[in-house]
C-alpha cells in the first residue's frame, strides 16, 4: 500500500471524470444561441461595458477564508481522536492554531480583510 496504490486512485479519479465528462457530451445537445454568451446579472439585461476589471482585493478575500475554511477540515479529525492521543495532539493543535493566528494577523496588518 504505497505509490502503486496512489497511482490506481489517480488513474481511478481520472477514468471516472473522462467517463462523466463523456457521457454528459452524448446525451446533451448542443444548441448555439445568442443569448448564452451574454453576461448574466440577476434577470437584468446588461448597460454598458461588460468585461470589466475587479478589484484584486476581493479575490485576496475569497483565498484568505479558504484558507480559515480548510482550517476546519483539519480541526475535526483532531478533535474526534484528541482523547485518545493524550496531551501530544493538544501541543500540535496549539501550534497549528498558532501559525494559522499569525497568518490572520500577518493579513489584518496587511489590511486584507478589509471589505471594499
């Protein structure tokens, strides 16, 4: 159970989504129509220029509470299995939590989590 499992997983991963991706190409139809090129903002035909340039700032935004989310995924198997590893598991989630707190105050400082 090493790289030769992880190669069967990938090559497992990929056969699944060509798989899927090919089936969905057979059974649906293709139609062009104008309209499915036009941006689409809530029902509301668009006025103006429509490719516009966003404020990187709010892309900044979205990976910072990425990176808090992801955080969580990390957090329950700790916390499911935190009584039986003993005070080790206490000591590395602190130093986790640690890092991950200097990287919020790193971004704070740094003004990222100011909204627009």
């Amino acid at each position: 159970m090493g790289a030769s499992s992880m190669i069967v997983l990938i090559l497992a991963a990929l056969a699944f989504s060509g798989i899927a991706i090919m089936v969905a190409k057979i059974i649906t139809k293709s139609t062009t129509n104008p309209q499915k090129g036009e941006p689409y903002e809530c029902g509301i035909p668009t006025t103006g220029k429509t490719w516009i340039q966003l404020n990187v700032g709010y892309y900044l935004f979205a990976l910072i509470f990425l990176v808090f989310d992801v955080e969580l995924v990390f957090l329950y198997p700790w916390a499911v299995v935190a009584k039986a590893t003993g005070w080790f598991a206490l000591v590395e989630i602190i130093i986790f939590l640690f890092i991950l707190f200097t990287g919020f105050l790193y971004a704070h400082k740094k003004g990222a989590l100011k909204w627009m």
